[in-house]
C-alpha cells in the first residue's frame, strides 16, 4: 500500500505541524510505534496494519491548540 503510506506521509502528517505542542509529528510517530508494538505482539492477526497506521494519524488531527 505504498500509495496509502504516500497519501498520509505528504497530506496529513504535515499538517500535524499546526498542532499543539502535544500532539505534533513526534507524538504521532510515538503513538504509531506503541500501536504497532501491541498489535504486532498482541493482534498481528485480526488488526491491519493499514488500518491501524490510518487511525493513528487521524486521531489528533484536530488538536490545534492546548486543552
């Protein structure tokens, strides 16, 4: 799915640079390798990794300034 990794490594990531201090690209890459850990040891087999790697970069999206 090299053009999915393609749409959210030059769309949404970048747009991570608007957000708060907590929830910049650092914190995205963060949450990705603490995702991936638990589904690769946990649910490597009922969790895509796609999908996993889509949600993780939403779930912040929207974090523009400090709560």
């Amino acid at each position: 799915m090299k053009k999915l990794e393609n749409y959210l490594n030059e769309t949404i990531l970048p747009k991570y640079n608007e957000a708060d201090k907590g929830h910049d690209i650092r914190h995205i890459n963060n949450v990705y390798s603490f995702a991936e850990n638990v589904r690769s040891r946990c649910f490597e087999n009922e969790v895509n990794k796609d999908m996993l790697k889509v949600a993780v970069y939403y779930h912040d999206l929207a974090c523009k300034e400090d709560r």
